[in-house]
C-alpha cells in the first residue's frame, strides 16, 4: 500500500465539492485574499475605460479612495460568492473620503456588483454593516445575496446615470 495514494483517497472523501470546481471563475478562488482587492480595482479600471469612461486608481493604499471614476470617488470591494451564496464584503470604512462604494461579487460563471452613496452605506441603505472585531468601530462588513447585486453590463449605464444626476 502506498501511503501517499491512501491519504490522498481520505482527503478526497472528506472534502466537499465545490460550486467553483471546473468553472470559469474558478482561479479567481485561488488567488490570495490579499489580491483579490487589486484584481477587483484593476478589472474595473479596465472594463470601463473599455466604454470610454474616465478611471483613475488612486496612487496608494493610503488614498481615502480606491478609484476615482468620472470625477467621483469609489472605494471598491471585491469577493467570492462563499458556500451559501453570499458575498462578503470586507473592511469598509466609513471614516474614508469617497462618494460611493461599489461591491464587486464574483461568481463561479458570473460577475455581479452593486454600489451605493456613503451615506446611504452609513445609514443602513446598502444592507446592514457588521463589525469586522468585536470591540471596534472602525471597520465592517457587509453582506449580500446575488439578488440584491446587478449584471457587471449594467455598470457602464449606472456609472453615466450617477455622473449625470450630479451634474
């Protein structure tokens, strides 16, 4: 018996199959969750330069914004849809100066975001926002179904929509 090939055969039986095994998305779930942050920010740096509109990234980690999109300031959060079909979106600080947040969910077949006013996020708006640790205030999270996000096509139209409410 070769032992290596017995513990692998265990590892197989107690290992659960994943809803991103073999599918498109699938490397996403690889990447460190340190990355996946930069990976969110730089897809929508590319995806709406794609339709002509305008993005910067912001210099540091230390900007009090992540992207600054036609004029407004965005801080971008990026997840995985987790086991029971949520998102959770990690470390948003409401003590930060942007204008929007903007929750980017990547599905095994599918990408998804949605994106609300910071006050509408302070306010309870967006979803409720839950401490990251107990006994902090400073960073939260937040959590969404795939039914409250919208079709990543959508975002181009909601970002000209948004720009021109404000003009």
């Amino acid at each position: 018996m070769n032992s290596l090939d017995l513990m692998l055969e265990v590892i197989r039986d107690h290992s659960p199959v994943s809803k991103w095994s073999g599918a498109t998305l699938e490397p996403f779930r690889q990447v460190a969750n340190t990355n996946r942050g930069d990976i969110g920010e730089d897809f929508i740096v590319r995806y709406l330069e794609h339709f002509d509109i305008p993005v910067t990234k912001s210099e540091s980690r230390v900007y009090p914004w992540d992207l600054d999109i036609a004029g407004l300031k965005f801080e971008v959060k990026t997840a995985s849809e987790d086991r029971g079909g949520s998102f959770q979106f990690n470390h948003i600080r409401l003590d930060r100066g942007y204008d929007y947040l903007l929750c980017l969910g990547v599905r095994p077949e599918e990408i998804v975001f949605n994106a609300w006013r910071k006050g509408d996020v302070s306010e309870g708006v967006a979803g409720t926002l839950v401490r990251m640790a107990e006994g902090q205030s400073v960073t939260h999270k937040l959590t969404k179904r795939p039914d409250d996000m919208r079709s990543i096509e959508d975002l181009p139209d909601w970002i000209r929509s948004v720009g021109t409410i404000l003009n």
